[in-house]
C-alpha cells in the first residue's frame, strides 16, 4: 500500500481527467492521496474533491506567498473555516524566501502550527530559501506531528529535522535529482514518505506528475537503501500510518 501525501489536485490540469488519475492510482497500489490547499479557494476547492472520492484527503493552510499578501483580518477569518472543517492535515504552510514580508510569512506560520496544535493534526511544510528558520519556527511552537516536503536544504538540518522527529515526503524527481538521492541517503528509512506535489516535480521532465507516480519513487527509495520494494512499500506506508493515522 502507499500514500501520496502531498499534492494538488485541484490545480486546472486535472480538470479533464481526474476521475482517471485516480483510478490509476489505485491501480498502482495509492490508498491515500493528501491534497494541499494553498488559500481560501483551493482550500475549498480540496474539500470538494475529498468530497467526491474517498481516497482523497483534504489537507487545508495558508501558503507562504498568500500569507503573505492577506490581511490579518483574512487569515483569521480562513483558519476559523479551517477548524471548523477538520481536515486530515494542516498544509500547505511554512517560509519561502523567494516571497516578500518574512515577517508576516512568519506570523501566519505560526498561526498554522497552532492550529494543527489544537486539532491534533500533521503538519505538511514548504520550505524554500528558508530552512533554517523554517525549523526554528516548529522548534520555537514544539511542532510535533511533520513532514517536511521536498527538502532542498543543507542535509546536517535534515538530519537535526529528524533528531526532532520530523518526517520528509520525497518526491519522484528523486530518480535523477542528486539532492534527494542524497536526502534518502542521511535520512533513515523510518523517517521517510513518499509525495508527488503533482502536477508539478515529474520524473520525466515537462510531463504531467500524478499520484500513482509514487510507486516509483518508493521502488527508488528502496533501491539507494538497498532493500527490496515491498519491504519499503511496507515501511513507508507504515511510516505514513504513525504520523496520520494516530
Ligand atoms: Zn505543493
């Protein structure tokens, strides 16, 4: 069994064929497809899909460049819908230094990492150009339940993220990008998932990603660990069960 514990369902190129793309998931082994709110809009918009197949989990937050951009009034407006939704995960959230106003980015942050607090629910973090801070911020609010998504920091972090008990969703770009060959590498296997971020990070270049692209990733896994697919199929999935499920 396997998971895809971050993606984007609602975005428009899966307007067309998502009834197929979830059934080659499922034949792929997928049992569990997170998809990742960005703003009021999609956040609603991934209710609606979680809505239509069973499958699909609504994961519900701010993304760093919307929090950005709204207003307080805004954001506390949105996190009092998140609540009252109870959704899977709290996603997708965090800092990204490629967007203006750190400050703010890093106040709603924190308002997300609250929230996910109360409802007892995992976290799924972006974090880009801002690793470190990214860190402090879940250390500074003694953030329990996350996963970091497609990591592209400094692997000593990585391996301090996962003295803190974080877990890192690696994406099916790891078949040739050495970043995450290398993340894989420092990162024990109890700490990994598996993500897709589809429709973006396909392992073959300007294609559409889906979920059921998973399945290579953790055959890929398995392979730079040097243990069978099953096995990490089992693991991952087991892995994916401890921090959703409990
Ligand atoms: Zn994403």
């Amino acid at each position: 069994m396997l998971a895809d514990v971050h993606c984007h369902l609602d975005f428009p190129d899966f307007e067309k064929d998502l009834d197929s793309v979830i059934e080659r998931a499922k034949k792929a082994g997928v049992v569990a497809i997170i998809t990742a709110g960005l703003n009021p809009e999609t956040n609603r918009k991934a209710l609606e899909i979680a809505g239509r197949f069973p499958i699909v989990k609504a994961a519900l937050g701010i993304y760093p460049q919307y929090a950005a951009e709204m207003s307080e009034e805004a954001v506390e407006k949105e996190i009092a819908f998140i609540k009252k939704q109870k959704p899977f995960a709290i996603s997708e959230i965090g800092l990204d230094g490629t967007y203006p106003d750190m400050e703010k980015q890093k106040e709603v942050f924190r308002q997300m990492i609250a929230l996910a607090k109360e409802l007892k629910i995992p976290l799924v973090v972006h974090s880009r150009k801002a690793e470190k801070e990214v860190f402090e911020v879940l250390v500074s609010m003694n953030a329990g339940k996350v996963v970091v998504h497609c990591f592209n920091g400094k692997l000593s972090l990585a391996k301090e993220m996962q003295a803190a008990g974080f877990f890192f969703s690696i994406p099916a770009i790891v078949s040739h990008a050495t970043q995450f060959k290398e993340l894989v590498k420092a990162i024990n296997s109890t700490h990994l998932l598996t993500e897709t971020d589809a429709p973006f990070l396909s392992a073959v270049k300007g294609e559409k990603n889906e979920p059921a692209s998973v399945k290579q990733t953790a055959a890929e896994i398995a392979s730079i660990k040097g243990v069978s697919a099953e096995e990490m199929e089992k693991m991952i999935f087991s892995n994916y069960q401890k921090l959703f499920m409990k």
